[in-house]
C-alpha cells in the first residue's frame, strides 16, 4: 500500500513537468496584418520561463474620438500569461485595464481569451474571443464592452 501511495505521488508531481511544452522560437516582437492599419500586437516571450506578455492594441468601439470623427480612442487588452499547448500555439485569459499597472492595486477585468498560433517565426494566426461578464459596475474597465471575436492572420513587422 505504501509503495502504490509513493508512486501516485511522484506520478502527480511529474505531471507539471510532463506537462510543459517549449515554444519552437522566440516570437518577442511586434505583429500586424499589413492590409489593416492602425493594430498590432505585442508580443513578449520570457526566455526561461515560457511566459507571454502579449498586447492587443486596437480601437475601442465604447468611445468615439471627437477630434477624429468616425474614430474611436484606443484600447489595449493584455495577455499577462498563457499556456504553449504546443511549441508553437500559445493560449491565455485576457483583460481589460484602467491603465494603471497590473500591480495589486490595477483595475483589471477578465474579458475573454486570445490564442497564437505561428506557422514560423513570421507568420501566424492570432484568434480573439472577448465576452466580458455581465453586471459590471459602470466605474469598471470593462463596462459597456461589446462582445467581439475573429481571426485575424499576423505577420511579424520587421525594421
């Protein structure tokens, strides 16, 4: 019985170990669909660690830009992680911040998740899927955010 109890427990540690993968490339850098101005995303890889920092800057369709009419102000929402559910597709939770840091005392709400997935260390996919809850306070970031989704292919700028 001791043995069989040993074993289940070396099997339970070794399943976060078993369980990481290692991204194929380094994708740290800025990506962009060059038919379509005016987004990107930045994408951070930890080198170590595995972990993604990856920002979506785009526009927010809650707020109109009155200098510009018929444009909105900007909006970034921020990957602060992630999972490489293989070495080359990476999957995280999203949000929305107020613009303060992502520190204990940052406003920030889960609004849905975004998905990477490079077919070389040029070129990938980039799938969004933002749904934020429902009932949030109108001082939240998040209020009045409309659900969004797509697929958008990306293409690493170069300079």
């Amino acid at each position: 019985m001791r043995r069989i109890i040993i074993t289940a427990v070396l099997a339970l540690l070794a399943l976060p170990a078993a369980a990481q993968v290692t991204p194929a490339a380094n994708y740290t850098d800025l990506w962009y669909l060059p038919s379509e101005s005016g987004w990107g995303v930045s994408f951070t890889q930890h080198t170590g660690s595995n972990q993604v920092f990856a920002v979506w800057y785009t526009y927010d369709p809650r707020r109109s830009d009155s200098a510009n009419p018929g444009r909105y102000k900007p909006l970034w929402i921020v990957m602060p992680g992630g999972t490489w559910t293989s070495p080359t597709t990476l999957q995280g939770a999203v949000y929305v911040t107020d613009g303060q840091s992502l520190g204990p005392k940052a406003n920030a709400t889960q609004v849905g998740s975004f998905s990477f997935s490079f077919t070389g260390t040029s070129n990938g996919t980039f799938t969004y899927d933002i749904a934020p809850p429902q009932g949030l306070s109108p001082s939240d970031p998040a209020y009045g955010l409309p659900s969004f989704s797509g697929t958008k292919s990306i293409t690493r700028q170069g300079f």
